[in-house]
C-alpha cells in the first residue's frame, strides 16, 4: 500500500507533480489512470468506450510514465488517444476541439528529476483538488492495496494522432498577423516545448525568428525553462540587444506560459500584458468581464474600465481563475505569472496565444513603432515583485499587519486572499498584499506604488513588520 503522505506530497491543488520515480512511478501513473476515468466518467453517452487524450512534454521519463497510465485507463474499458509530444496549451486545445478529457504529462519549469500529470474533463475544464483530484487521490490511495477493480467488458485501445497543424491553425485563426508590418523576433524556448510549438505557429507569419535552445531536451542543459526568473532571461536579453530586435518572447517548459521582453530587453510587466490583451479582447467584444487576480497592477482594472470592460478581481491559482471566468462568462483573464485565459480558448490559458497577440498589437503600429512606447500606457505603476519571506507564525504577523495598518485612516484591507492594504499618500494610490504558502513557512509579499519611492516606502514598511516574524 502507498503511503498517504507520498501522495499528499504528490497530488497537489492542482496537479500531479513530484520527483520520478521516488515520488512520481509508472505504478502510481497506472493507478492514476484508472482513477481518472472512474472520477471524470469517461464513458460516452451512447454506453460506447470513452476516450481520454494523452499529451507529454520532453521529460525523458514521459514515455513510461504515458504507457503506464494508458494502461489505468484502457483496464477500465477506455480509448487512449496519444498526440505525442505537446505544449500543456495543445493538449488543451485536443481536448476541447474533441471534446475529450485530457492528461498532460508534464513538471511545467520544474527540474529535469521532476514530472507531473495536468488532468482536465472535456471542454479542457480543469481538474483541482475540489473539482476531482481529491476523489482521485482517494482510490488511488485504495487500489494501491486492493488493487483496481475489474472493468467488465473489453479493454479499451490505444491510437494516435498529431494535432500540431490543426492548433497552429486555430490559434493563428484568432489572433490572425495578415497585414502585420515585419518584425524581427528572438524566441527562447528554454530547450522546452516552445521548441515544438513555435515553428508551427509562426511558419509563415511576416516575422524573422532568431531561435535559442529549441532542442527538446528534459535536462535543461542551458537554463531552466522558468521565465519567471530573471536570471533565466539573461540569454534573451542579450540576444535581443545584439540583433536589435523588435521583441523577445520566452516560454517556460510546457510552453503555457509566456513573457516578454522589449526591444531594448527589458523584462515587461506580466500586468502590462494582462492590460494589453484585455484591451484588444474589449475592442472585439464590447463590454465584456475581463478577470484579474488580486497583485496583478492595479493599471489593469483601470485599463479595463477605460475600454468599457467589467473588471473582476479574484484569488492566485487556475482554478479560480477558470471558475470565475466561467462564472461571469468573462473574455478573458490574466495572472502575474505569465498565465494567460481565453473565453475563446475554453478558458484555458496559452502563452502562445499571448504572445500572438503582442505580436500582432505591435505588428500593427507604424513603421519604427518600439515595443516599449507602445507598452507604455499599460503601465502605470512601480511594482516590488514578489518577495517570500520564511516565518515562525504565518497568521501572527498577519494578525500584526491588521493591528498596524487597521486604524489607519483612509486604508482598507480585505482578505480574499491572504492580506490586501490599500491606501494613499498625498493622493497617490498604494497597496500591497501578503500572502502566505499553502506549502511552507513563507508569506509571500506583493506592493505597488504610484511611483519607485513610494513603492519602496510601502514594501519596506510591510517587510520589517514580517521579517520581525522571520523565523
């Protein structure tokens, strides 16, 4: 029988991701397999065998650890459709053009010893601990003893098909780049799956593209695939520099998320795409509910609201992310961490579709049109950064910020997510948010000011009050 804390360790909010195989093994990736189905319903309606798509990224372990579930789901009476190697944004795609659920195997920009399952149901809908994982978790827990129940009826098949055409083809469908002035491009796949993705989707777009580290390769042996980093952009940022080019994209290891940096490779804000992209959605849909989550740069609901929209603030995570989208029916919705959701893409985030559309955004401007002028007015505000600070008693500093800030005339707080104080100094607006880790000791720090010194001001103020906690 497995051990409950292995898979507390493992199965995560909402993922399956750990080391392999200590942690993550083709056993638990059968019995993963099986439970999925049994969670999802995978079953069509006419009582036929259901099908599941199949998706992984470079990992070497992947291909394992894909037979391995295939083998959990076909032991229930369940097809496999495998597309092979994928971005986590194609395996989405498969699963709602088809209408199928999905697994995607894939630890994202974790180390190369890691790897992990991304499950959704049909329509791409996601898969969280509230939405299935806890139930899977449950009898995998179980089988892991009792080994899986016997399906009655035949075993399900396994078959192929490659779907990268047909994804370039949608997305370019959305965001199309026809009458786009030419712009030179330098793309830092990270040795990820960007490497797969982009030349499918660019082929033929009015753009020169300067690759760097489109290998496949699991190990990583340039940079981690995790553009959150700085240091993971430096290569970007020279290039950039050294060509002169228009524009730097880079894509993490599933290739769901993207940044950007501008012509003179500076890193750009992931708010300041959040405001981009929300304006160009706006523009084609009147009115329309754009989500944000809550340390995303208060330009965005402003922004927003200038171009007709409705913004809705809500907590860190996909899940609620989707959840709201689907909620309120919004367009679209944006995360500080590079994560990017399409009402037009079943809700699901691609950083390629991002990047699209900073490319067709700036593709579309005059002739000698930088990046960074037209970037400037999505930002509004000097931002911290995240900064994580480990402590002794996550809620007793909390508890200190609200006795601190609390009867401070003017200053609101709010806890939708962790702390939010909100205020103003001699009329210009501040805020910042305190968050602690589901998973450690740390409380994760977020401020924004109207400008540098005042951000600075704010943030140093918060972070003595919970480096006074530190442990």
């Amino acid at each position: 029988m497995l051990d409950a804390a292995l898979l507390d360790r493992l199965i995560k909010a909402y993922d399956v991701r750990g080391v392999v195989p200590d942690d993550l093994s083709p056993e638990i990736a059968r019995l993963v397999g099986a439970a999925f189905v049994r969670v999802v319903g995978a079953a069509r309606a006419d009582g036929g065998p259901g099908t599941v798509v199949v998706g992984r990224d470079m990992r070497p372990s992947g291909p394992d650890l894909v037979a391995a579930f295939a083998e959990g789901v076909t032991s229930q009476g369940v097809d496999v459709l495998e597309i092979g190697l994928a971005s986590t944004d194609e395996l989405y795609f498969a699963a709602g053009s088809l209408d199928l659920p999905g697994a995607m195997f894939t630890a994202s920009h974790n180390p190369a010893q890691y790897n992990g399952i991304k499950l959704c149901r049909t329509g791409a809908s996601p898969v969280g601990q509230d939405t299935g994982l806890r139930e899977i978790k449950d009898l995998v827990l179980a089988w892991s003893a009792s080994g899986v129940p016997a399906h009655d009826g035949p075993a399900g098949t396994v078959s192929q098909r490659d779907v990268l055409a047909d994804y370039a083809a949608f997305l370019n469908g959305l965001v199309p780049l026809e009458g786009s002035r030419h712009l030179d491009v330098v793309v830092d796949a990270g040795n990820g799956m960007g490497g797969h993705t982009v030349p499918a989707v660019l082929a033929g777009l009015p753009l020169s593209i300067t690759p760097l580290y489109f290998e496949l390769d699991g190990t990583f042996p340039n940079h981690e695939a995790n553009p959150i980093e700085p240091a993971n952009l430096r290569d970007l940022q020279a290039t950039v520099n050294e060509t002169g080019a228009d524009i730097g994209l880079a894509f993490d290891g599933d290739a769901d998320r993207c940044f950007v940096v501008d012509e003179r490779g500076e890193i750009v804000d992931p708010s300041t795409l959040t405001a981009l992209i929300a304006a160009r959605e706006l523009a084609k849909h009147p009115g329309a509910t754009v989500i944000h989550n809550l340390i995303t740069s208060a330009a965005v609901p402003e922004i927003v609201r200038e171009h007709g929209g409705v913004p809705v603030r809500t907590r860190v995570g996909h899940s609620f992310i989707k959840a709201t989208m689907a909620e309120t029916g919004a367009v679209f919705g944006g995360e500080h961490s590079g994560h990017f959701y399409f009402r037009d893409f079943w809700r699901a985030d691609s950083g390629m579709l991002a990047a699209l559309h900073v490319l067709a955004a700036l593709g579309e401007t005059p002739e000698g049109t930088t990046l960074s002028s037209l970037l400037a007015q999505y930002t509004r505000y000097a931002a911290s950064g995240e900064i994580n600070t480990t402590v002794r008693d996550q809620a007793a500093v909390l508890a200190r910020i609200v006795t601190t800030y609390g009867a401070r005339e003017g200053v609101e707080l709010d806890e939708l997510d962790g702390l939010t104080v909100t205020g103003s100094t001699d009329g210009r607006r501040w805020w910042f948010n305190v968050r602690p880790s589901n998973t450690e000791p740390l409380l994760r720090l977020n401020a924004e000011g109207a400008d540098d010194a005042l951000m600075a001001t704010v943030r140093d103020e918060a972070l003595a009050i919970i480096r006074d906690g530190a442990a």
